[in-house]
C-alpha cells in the first residue's frame, strides 16, 4: 500500500475497527518516510453482477456510481455520508445477492428511488428527475403530486400543508 502523500511502500497499521455491519474494515496507517497518517477501508470484494442498460449494452456493477448518484441527489440535504454509504452497501449486498449474475439496470434505480423516497422526498425527487428523463413539466407535476398524495394518506392533517408549532394539533 503506497502513502497517498509520499508514495513510498511502507506502512504500518496504528488502528483496525470492524464496521457495524462487519462488512468493512477501517484501518488507521502510518507512513514509515514521511509519518503521515492515513486511512484504508478493506472489504470482501464479491463476484458483481454485469449491469444490463437500457441500450441493450453490459458493464460491471459499480458501487461508486450509485454513491455518486446519492451525492448529486442529497446535495444541500440533511443526508450524511453514513447514510449514503448505507444505502449503496444495502443496494450493493441485494443486487449481488440475486440469483442471476445480469441485473437490469432498472432495478438498481428503482431501489435508489425507494431508498431515497425513505429518507429524503426532495433528494428522491432530484433523482427521479434524472432517472425517469421527465419529457416535459407535465410529468415532473405528476410525480409531485403523486408524492403529495402518498405523505397526505401515510401523514395525515400535517402533511396535507400545516406546519410544525403553527398551532393547529
């Protein structure tokens, strides 16, 4: 492992700490030339399924770009990297775990959604603006009020427009 500073060879490791979901490995490393300390994350690296796009053509999964997915979409949100994190490791472990070794790439999208619609209505917005490649305004509004309506069933009175401490309970 070269230093991300210097780039010599040696190193040694100060700190390991297993991940809360034992999937990860964070190690603390000193640099032996320059006594710079870094950080190193080690995982199992699974067999990734090939990536069926929408043109028909394959690629192998990329776990890097769902987090940069997530990142576009929680920009300026209350979203913490741990959460993006989590949601890439969730999306990661159940498209690996599928039977098959091709997965369409609408289904790795359509679990990004469903993370998204969990935790943050206007990151799952931003995303599906980009994943559903909305033709006009028209769309966008029905996605909108489709969103609307779900927080008004699943939220009642609160969701439907009142605002927290306005005094209506």
């Amino acid at each position: 492992m070269r230093c991300p500073f210097c780039r010599h060879r040696g190193n040694r490791v100060i700190d390991s700490r297993l991940s809360n979901d034992g999937m990860l490995i964070r190690r603390r490393r000193a640099c032996s030339a320059c006594k710079r300390r870094f950080t190193t994350y080690e995982r199992v690296e699974e067999a990734a399924p090939m990536v069926v796009k929408k043109d028909g053509r394959r690629e192998q999964f990329d776990r890097a770009k769902i987090i940069a997915g997530l990142k576009r979409a929680c920009e300026k949100r209350p979203v913490s990297m741990e959460t993006i994190e989590e949601i890439a490791n969730n999306i990661e472990t159940t498209m690996t775990e599928q039977s098959d070794r091709e997965v369409n790439s609408n289904m790795i999208g359509a679990a990004v959604m469903n993370e998204l619609h969990k935790i943050d209505q206007v990151a799952y917005v931003r995303f599906a603006s980009v994943y559903r490649q909305f033709k006009d305004i028209d769309e966008f509004m029905h996605e909108l009020e489709d969103l609307i309506n779900q927080r008004k069933q699943t939220s009642g009175p609160r969701a439907a427009g009142e605002k927290k401490g306005d005094g209506a309970s």
